[in-house]
C-alpha cells in the first residue's frame, strides 16, 4: 500500500446487515478507542454502510456524533473514488468522460453520471445533425463551434477563473461556464463521438486542442504533431491558429518549447491536468485538506 493511499475495504457483504446496524448504533460511544475499533468495523462495509450511515445522522442531534458520521461517509466515498480511479487510470484512461466524472465525484459524490452522459449525447447529436463526411476540417469545427458556443451558449468562466466549479463536468454543463480544460474536454468528447480526429494538447499555462490529418485513430494510439492540421482554442470559442503561433505564444512566455507542447496528449494527462488545477485552486484557497486529497488522486496518474 502506498502512503497516504486509502485501505481497500474486503468484498461486499451479503444478507443480514444487523451486525452492521449495531455498529452504527454505536456511533456515539464516548471512548476515543473503543470508537477507533468501531469505525474501522464499519468502513469494513464500504458503500454499503453509506445508507445506515446517512439514516444515523437523521436521527442523531448531537454535533460531535453528526461530525462522526460525516467524517465516516466522507472517507468511504473518498476510498471508493481513489480505487476507481487507481482502476480507470491501469486501464489506459480510455474514456475521457468517465475520467471527468470521477474528478467531479470527488466534490459531488451522488452526481448522476446518466443525466450528465444524456446531456452530452444531445450536445452531440445536435453537431451530428449539422455535420456531414463532406464537409472539410474546419468546415466540421466550424459546425462544433457554432453548436456548442452559440446554440449552447457555452464560455469561459473569465472572470472566476480559479474558481472549483470550473473543474467539474456537472457545474460545467450547469452555469456553461468553465476553463481551459474543462471547456477543452467537453469538446473532445463531442468530437469522439462523432469520430472527429481532435485531441488534446498539453501546452504550458494553456490547454489546446489539435485537428490531426485522417480518421480517428484506435483507442490506446495517439497521432504525432506532424499529422496536425491544425489547433483549436477552446477557452476562444474554438479560435483555430497554427504552430507558429504556438511558439510565438511560447516566446512571448518566455517558455523554452517542448514536443508535448504541440503533440496531442493522452486521457490520462487531460485528467491529470484537470487536478493539478483543482490542487492549485484549492491551495489558493487555503483549503489545505481538499488540495493533499486531490494530491493523493493526482500522484495515481503519474
């Protein structure tokens, strides 16, 4: 186990859930380690103590026992999220959405994953009706442009840009409003479903997106800068622009260019890059705890 990292709760346990509710009856024990021996018990459980767990707290008035149950849900949920994302990332991160959604578990543990795919499939038939084989490249980003920034109404959030919310695909499809990469993975997923060959790109202080030559490649393989066409700017209302500008950009930043800096990334580092802006946010707002949480979950995409 690796430090910091949360213990993975045994197999699910079956039937009879009295011993379980005698626990949680017991939520309120006043000795600090007879409790210490009660809540490891219940952890034991994992989600399954949840629904006990939320009825005790309706049920009990008392601050440091509502604090207790909490704190026990809190950490169930937490180890539930690193473990599937522990899952999501050994398994190549080939869905970028569900990738999205288990960074916004993080801050909305009972986000409904079907109302936020439905959401996205209607954003992408909406393209789809407006799209065909014939049209050229920037004919099809010129139709995703319009479909998700003036049908849609979606924009970056320019003037809370360090806010969370920008960070969570179900606030994003809430207020339309988010940042770079967020607003960047929402139209990758788009493209995706519609077998547009667009990607993302890991350009420094800004994430890009790249249209590369052909068809989308199988899952798992990436193209190579050489077959992009061209780049997109999400946090622009899809702005399309070239390398040129990318190292005149990088020049005026005084960054020294690197190839992942006009190559097309990975799932695993748009979801990398998504925390490491959460961490920075919440750093920046002195929400210590959050930002070592979120650390926990980044240091399982390295």
């Amino acid at each position: 186990m690796n430090p910091g990292e949360p213990e993975r709760a045994p197999l699910q346990r079956q039937g009879d859930l009295s011993e379980l509710r005698a626990l949680v009856s017991l939520i309120d024990e006043p000795d600090e380690r007879n409790f210490a021996h009660i809540r490891e018990r219940i952890l034991a459980w994992g989600d399954a103590a949840i629904p006990e767990l939320e009825a005790a707290f309706d049920r009990h008035f008392q601050d440091g026992v509502q604090q207790r149950l909490v704190d026990l849900i809190q950490e169930i949920q937490y180890g539930t999220l690193y473990h599937e994302l522990e899952a999501w990332a050994a398994g190549g991160g080939l869905d970028l959405l569900e990738g999205f959604l288990l960074v916004s578990r993080f801050q909305y543990p009972n986000l409904d994953d079907v109302e936020v795919r439905t959401r996205i499939d209607q954003i992408a038939r909406d393209v789809w009706l407006e799209i065909n084989e014939g049209l050229t490249a920037l004919e099809k980003v010129k139709v995703i442009n319009h479909v998700l920034f003036d049908i849609h109404g979606f924009a970056p959030n320019k003037a809370e840009q360090h806010t969370p919310q920008n960070f969570f695909i179900n606030t994003l499809l809430e207020t339309r409003k988010g940042s770079p990469v967020s607003l960047g993975a929402l139209y990758l997923m788009i493209a995706q479903k519609l077998d547009i060959p667009i990607y993302g790109v890991n350009l420094a202080q800004h994430f890009i997106l790249a249209y590369t030559e052909g068809h989308a490649v199988v899952a798992g393989e990436l193209p190579g800068a050489e077959q992009v066409l061209f780049y997109l700017n999400p946090f622009n209302h899809g702005t399309v622009f070239t390398r040129s500008e990318i190292e005149l950009f990088l020049r005026h930043m005084k960054i020294s260019p690197e190839p992942s800096h006009y190559t097309p990334c990975s799932n695993k580092v748009i979801i990398r890059r998504l925390l490491t802006n959460l961490v920075f946010t919440y750093e920046s707002l002195k929400k210590k705890e959050k930002a070592g949480e979120l650390g926990r979950l980044l240091g399982l995409l390295d």
